[in-house]
C-alpha cells in the first residue's frame, strides 16, 4: 500500500496502515491556522483488493455537520469522479470501504481544481479578442491575482465575479469557468447581447496559496478572505485588498461571490439585507434574480439557505456585504454543496463540477434580464 498527497492541494496524514481493512487517516490544519476538513490524497493498493479508510479526525474538523449523509469523492484517470458511499459513525469518524479496479485511485473531498487548470483557464481566456488578463498583484506566497476582464470598459455596467475564497470550495472555481466560457462564446446570443451592455470582471481564484496548499478555508498567512473585506492588508490578505482597490477604481453595479457549503445540500444564495444601506430597489432585483435563475436552473432554489441578517447587522467583513454596502449594488454569495442537491440527486456523482459549470453558464440570464436594472 502507498498514500501520497505532496502535490497540487494534497492534505492527508497518515496515522497507521497495519492492513487493508484498518487504513486510518487524519486531515491536516490549513496554513497557519486551525480550519481543517478538506482531503484530496493518492492511494495505491492491489487490483481486486478491498481498502477500509477511516478519517479518524472528522469529529474535530471545522464542519462536523458537513459529514452527515456526505460520500467521498474518487476518480482513476483524474477526469471522471464518483462517489463512494460513507458513513459518519457513532464514534464521530468518517469511514469509507472501496475495492481497488485499477492500481491507483484519488480520493478527495470534492473534486479539485487544480492549479495547473487554473493557469490553462486564464491563458486561454485571454484569446480571446474581448477578453484582457490582467494580474492585479501577488498573493502571500508570491503567485499572481489573475483578473479576467471581459467586454468593453468604456461603456455599460460592471459586473464582478469572484470565486475562491475559501480554496477547498473548488465547486465555486467550475462554476465561474462556466461563466467565462459562455461569455466568451461569440456564437452564444444572450452573452453578446449581455456584454452589449455590461463589462465583466472576474477573479476565478482569490485563493491559490491556499489552494495549491490543500487548505480548506484560509490562505497562506492563516486569513479567512471572507472576513477581511472591512479592513484587509498586504502582509495578512493581500488578495482582498488588491481587489478591494481594483473595484474602488471600476466601481461594481452587480456582485456574485462564488462558494461551496459543507453542511447544507441545496444550491442558493445569501443577499445582503442586513446592510445598512439595504432598500426596496436592492430588494426587488435581489427576488428577480432568484426568480430568474430558479426559471433557467432547477438546481437553484430559494427555500433553505442561510438565516437572513437583521436590518443593520450584517457582518460587513464579508464580502457581500461589504460590496453590497459600499456601492449600494445588487451582491450575492452563491452557495452550492459539497454534498448533493436534494432537490435534485445523483447517486452516482452527487453535486459535480459538471453541474457547478452548467449553473455558472445559466447565472448570465438574470444578469442578462436585470442589466438594464442595476442602475436606474
């Protein structure tokens, strides 16, 4: 038996591996930090042999109800991911059983995003004639912030998207690549007409410290991105901060801060109703939007979710709301699974990257719809 993770996002420890029916396991903490629940490892065992994993440090990750009626995520070749079925014991592990079709499998949390796809997803995007790549500055460990701007600047609205935060959410980086690539499509009707009228810039990882690192939640210095928005610096977050200053000089008339939920199965949205400056505008294109996408995505849906701030107390170190607020805009944090889609299961894959990028092709028929809306 061999387990390896040292490469792009690998986090496994391995705590004994006596025989194929003990194999016990341990999620490692974030950089500098004490975040801990994504896995991605390399297992390499005897063709025609059952394995018995146990994460034996679930009960102690940063999400415990995350792993109640979640299956680990597998694939052979890297490309197809399935999943394996789990069970969150008695003793607060999480234990899994597969038996071995080839010499080698992954295993991971969700299905990763790599760093390398990432590097292909930006060089190619900027091949296209309306499209501009732009690095906007280093994150703590020196990789580039890569900004994607796509349509005119001159004219229209300015769309934001960023994804990533949290780096172990990769769902959210599928999900913007959708995005990009329908805008990009020249013989795709509703993105031209879109980009008519908007320009859009978008960020696909604000993370890739943490993500090359394998961290769940924070990046290279220990920060949560998510809550540095208010006051975020260049030793601690420079990833918010070079943001923050690249929006402050375009200006945002509609935000979508991309994430994965660990706990909740469903795919929906957190506006920003607690803010300050919330209002019955804000409010009205927030219901159009969700109305819209639940039209063109049954996968979206508006019942369960997060509970809604109280007037004047949302947490503005986030970054929905800290948009939301300082440019009285329409801003979202579009939440999907880590888990599946209860309204909508697939046995086999669960929620998939396949399905965070079909969400993220549809995510540009409210914008398409609410354009002429964003700013009266």
């Amino acid at each position: 038996m061999n387990i390896n993770s040292s490469f792009d996002s690998g986090n496994i420890e391995v705590v004994s591996a006596d025989s194929p029916d003990n194999i016990k396991l341990q999620i490692r903490t974030d950089s500098n930090s004490e975040f801990k629940q994504w896995f991605h490892y390399k297992f390499s065992g005897n063709v025609g042999q059952a394995y018995n994993f146990e994460l034996v440090n679930a009960k102690d990750c940063s999400y415990v109800e995350g792993w109640e009626n979640y299956n680990v995520v597998a694939s052979y070749d890297r490309q197809y991911w399935f999943r394996v079925d789990s069970e969150f014991t008695a003793e607060k592990t999480l234990t899994f059983s597969h038996e071995l079709e080839q010499a080698s499998i992954y295993f991971a949390y969700f299905e990763p995003y790599s760093y390398e796809r990432h590097q292909n997803l930006i060089q190619a995007s900027q091949l296209s004639e309306i499209c501009q790549h732009r690095v906007i500055g280093h994150t703590v460990d020196g990789r580039d912030l890569d900004l994607l701007v796509i349509g005119n600047e001159s004219k229209g609205n300015k769309i934001w998207i960023t994804a990533r935060q949290h780096p172990g959410e990769t769902m959210a980086e599928w999900c913007a690549e959708g995005l990009i690539e329908r805008l990009l499509d020249p013989n795709d009707a509703l993105a031209r007409s879109l980009l008519d009228k908007a320009v859009f810039y978008i960020v696909p990882n604000m993370n890739v410290d943490g993500s090359y690192r394998g961290n769940l939640r924070s990046n290279a210095a220990g920060a949560n991105l998510n809550r540095e928005w208010q006051e975020p610096t260049l030793e601690k977050s420079p990833e918010v901060y070079h943001v923050r200053q690249m929006m402050k000089e375009t200006g945002v008339d509609a935000f979508l801060d991309l994430h994965g939920d660990e706990a909740l199965p469903y795919v929906f949205v957190a506006g920003s109703e607690g803010v300050p400056s919330y209002s019955d505008t804000i409010k009205s294109l927030e219901d159009e939007f969700k109305t819209i996408l639940m039209s063109a995505n049954p996968d979206f849906q508006d019942k369960y979710g997060y509970d809604k701030d109280e007037p004047g107390k949302a947490n503005l170190t986030v970054a929905n709301a800290w948009v939301a607020e300082e440019f009285k805009c329409l801003s979202f944090t579009l939440e999907m699974p880590f888990k599946d889609n209860d309204n909508l299961p697939n046995e086999e894959t669960g929620w998939s990257s396949e399905r965070s990028f079909l969400l993220g092709q549809t995510l540009l028929n409210p914008l398409y719809q609410l354009v002429d809306k964003l700013r009266p």
